[in-house]
C-alpha cells in the first residue's frame, strides 16, 4: 500500500463515525441598506472604482448609447447577448467556434451582461451563461461594456448574490477595471484585464 493509499484510508476510517454536520441558524440581517438604493448605490460604488456608469431608459436607447462609447468598430459578442443591443455597421466577432486570443486581443471591446450586481460592493458577477460567456472574453480586450438590468440583477448585499449564484458556475467578480500598484502604490490599470470599463444601467 502506498503512502497516498494509507493517508486516504486513514481518512475514511475516520470519517465512517462521524456524526452528521449540525445545520447553522442563519437568521442574521442580509444587508442593512434600504431596498429603494441599490441602484443609487451600485452606481456609486463602481464610480469609485473607476468604471464610468451610464443610465439608459429602454432597451431602444441602448444601441446607440453603446455606439457613443466605443472607440473602434472590433466589438466581441458572447453567445446569447441580445442581438438588438449591438449597434449596427460593426465588426462583430461572435464567439462562437471559440475566438482565439490573438483575434480577442485585436478587438476594440467586449460587449456582455451579468448575472447578478452587487449594490453595497460595486461588484459584477458574471457566471459564463447568456451574453456573459467565456471567462477570457473579458479579460483579453482592452475595455469591457456590462449592461446592467436594474430590475433584475442588482441585489443590496453579498449574502443575497451568494443566494442566486451557483457555485458550480465559473464566477467572475469585477470591481472596476482592472488595476494594480507596485510598492509605491503607483497605480496601473490594464495589467490583468481591461482597462476601462463602462456599465450601462439598463431599466
């Protein structure tokens, strides 16, 4: 018997005895900001962080909003985005047989939604499903566009975003665009990720 073998049975002779994990009362307060802010919230948050925040009425008004704040015409588009979002007269580079990093890293942006935001953390959380796909998608390109539908996908605190992600899911966690410091605390933006970033408050 090997010595992985030994270890491991070690383990199971342990564990075959062990009583049952008792459950945990979890009647804690999930967050302690009012319902009615979240949206005021998050905005203010990812401000902080330096991502620009747009607020957008309708889905009619987005395309074109989306138009304004691209700098190029190479728009990365993740299966499952929705189609009228995209503004017309662009480069879109479907991910779909997979894009490879070379072509990611020519693009002028990625174009995603998200699973769920976070209000009192300014975070996004994408979870690789619908308009979100590929992790990679969002790290390679140099400026990241997120829409936000406020109705949906914004939740006041973390213990209510745990509660509607699954953790089985690839998650991604986005606070701002990507930045950096060396020992001086010089910042740098950009190193593992895009630099900029932009979210759009859809609703």
């Amino acid at each position: 018997m090997s010595s992985r073998e030994q270890i491991l049975a070690r383990i199971r002779a342990a564990t075959e005895t062990a009583p049952e994990p008792a459950s945990v009362e979890r009647d804690y307060a999930e967050t302690h900001t009012p319902a009615g802010r979240a949206v005021d919230l998050l905005a203010e948050h990812l401000t902080d962080y330096r991502a620009h925040v747009h607020r957008c009425g309708s889905d009619a008004q987005l395309a074109p909003l989306i138009a304004d704040l691209l700098t190029g015409t190479r728009l990365v588009a993740p299966p499952g985005l929705t189609a009228h979002w995209i503004p017309a007269g662009l480069d879109v580079l479907c991910d779909d047989p997979p894009l490879t990093p070379a072509t990611l890293d020519s693009a002028d942006a990625v174009l995603t939604t998200c699973a769920v935001a976070i209000a009192e953390t300014g975070t996004l959380v994408l979870d690789g499903g619908a308009g979100q796909g590929r992790r990679v998608l969002t790290l390679i390109p140099d400026h990241h566009i997120c829409v936000v539908r406020t109705a949906g996908d914004v939740v006041l605190s973390l213990p209510q975003a745990l509660g509607r992600l699954d953790p089985a899911r690839p998650l991604t966690w986005i606070s701002g665009p990507s930045a950096t410091s060396d020992i001086e605390l010089d910042r740098v933006e950009g190193v593992h990720g895009p630099r900029r970033l932009d979210v759009v408050l859809l609703g």
